[in-house]
C-alpha cells in the first residue's frame, strides 16, 4: 500500500510540474529567448545589425514591427536566424532594483511573471510609433529586459544589440549563410565596380549608425526611446 501511495504522489507531482517548452526553430518557437533576423538591405552592408523580438514562455514571438503595431507570431523579416534564451527563474524574482517607471506597473503584492512583463511592454508599444533611430525593435526588446530586471535592468539598444552579436546562437548553417552571404555579395561587387568610393561610403554609413546609438544611449539619454 505504501508503495502504491509514494507513486500515486510521484505521479501528481509529475503532472503538476509545469512542462519545460524546448526551442523548435521549425516551428518558430523560442521560449524566454531573444531573437534576431537580418533586414533586407540595411544588414547586407552592416550584418551586425538586424530585427529582434522576445518571446513569451510558450515560445511565440513578439517584435515592434510599425507604427502602433507588435507582431505576434509572424517575425517580421523573416526566419529567426539567431536567438538568446534567457534563464527567466533569473528574471522576475530579481532582488535588484527596478527603475520607477517599471516598477509602477508591477502588481501589487505578487511577483510579475515573464509573460505578465511582455504584456505589459507590448500595450504600450502599441501606442508608439516606429522610428528606426529613436524608437525600434531594440527599444521594445529592451523596455521588456528591464520589466523583467533581467541581469539588474539597465538594458538599451546599444548593450542589447552586443548581447546578441557576442552570445547569440546561430539556428542552424543556413541561417548563417543567409544572414552573411548578402553582405559578402555586395562588399564584393561595391568593391569591385566602386572601389575607394564604395568602402568609404559603408565606413561612413556604419560609423553614421554606430555613433548616433552610443550617443542617443549615452549622453542624450531621452532620445533613443526604451
């Protein structure tokens, strides 16, 4: 009897337990990761950069794609290339300390749950309009990392896309060569029918785009939003 007892009390404990959602790039389910996908023509000359979204604890994604508008499962761009999942145990319960504009939307005497803070992000993003330079895909990503408290908060469009470029895993090899190639097509034929021209160009581009982040970010703070 005891031992039908013990096992009848394994059981329910197994059925209680919350399954652990797996990554399935076919399907296009993420769970707790961060995601990523080139942009035509802007990652073909700086591949560093591209489109991200978070995804909810079922593994859909959700990205600020427009104006007033936060696709939930359909990624825009494309294919997820490269993700970043996050231990989300490391998130919401966080002791550390949440900026006020955060904090005010959490609810009152519970925990926030990772799904709770990506609802929250993405009802107000819904309200925003898109500006590739001062309110984008980076700025909801990392207004929903600091809901979260994820690693303390203080997530942005610069320290976020550096996460992404440094840790982010490549789905598979053909997402690798689809989110290169391009970039080596063009660097060749620029190179090759415009020469000094071409390079000077991109250098000028990536230096153009890389320096009006670290500044927006850095020193004028209200311009880039999060």
């Amino acid at each position: 009897m005891e031992v039908n007892e013990e096992s009848e009390h394994h059981l329910m404990i197994e059925k209680s337990a919350s399954p652990i959602m797996l990554i399935d790039p076919r399907k296009a389910r993420f769970p707790c990761c961060i995601v990523w996908t080139p942009i035509p023509v802007i990652s073909w000359l700086i591949p560093f950069i591209g489109h991200i979204g978070i995804c909810r604890e079922d593994g859909v994604i959700l990205d600020f794609a427009g104006p007033n508008f936060v696709c939930v499962d359909n990624f825009a761009f494309g294919a997820v290339a490269r993700y970043f999942q996050i231990n989300k145990e490391k998130c919401c319960s966080s002791p550390h300390k949440i900026d006020e504009q955060y904090e005010q939307d959490r609810p009152r005497g519970d925990e926030s749950t990772w799904d709770d803070a990506l609802k929250k992000s993405t009802q107000e993003y819904q309200h925003l309009s898109y500006n590739l330079l001062t309110c984008n895909c980076h700025s909801f990503v990392a207004n929903n990392l600091n809901r979260l408290s994820f690693r303390g908060g203080g997530w942005n469009v610069v320290n976020l896309a550096t996460l992404i470029f440094l840790k982010g895993q490549w789905v598979n090899k053909a997402a690798i060569v689809r989110s290169l190639l391009p970039f080596v097509v063009v660097l060749s034929l620029g190179v090759l029918f415009g020469g000094w021209n071409f390079i000077a160009f991109l250098g000028f581009f990536s230096v153009f785009l890389v320096s009006w982040f670290l500044v927006g970010t850095y020193c004028f703070k209200s311009l880039i939003r999060l």
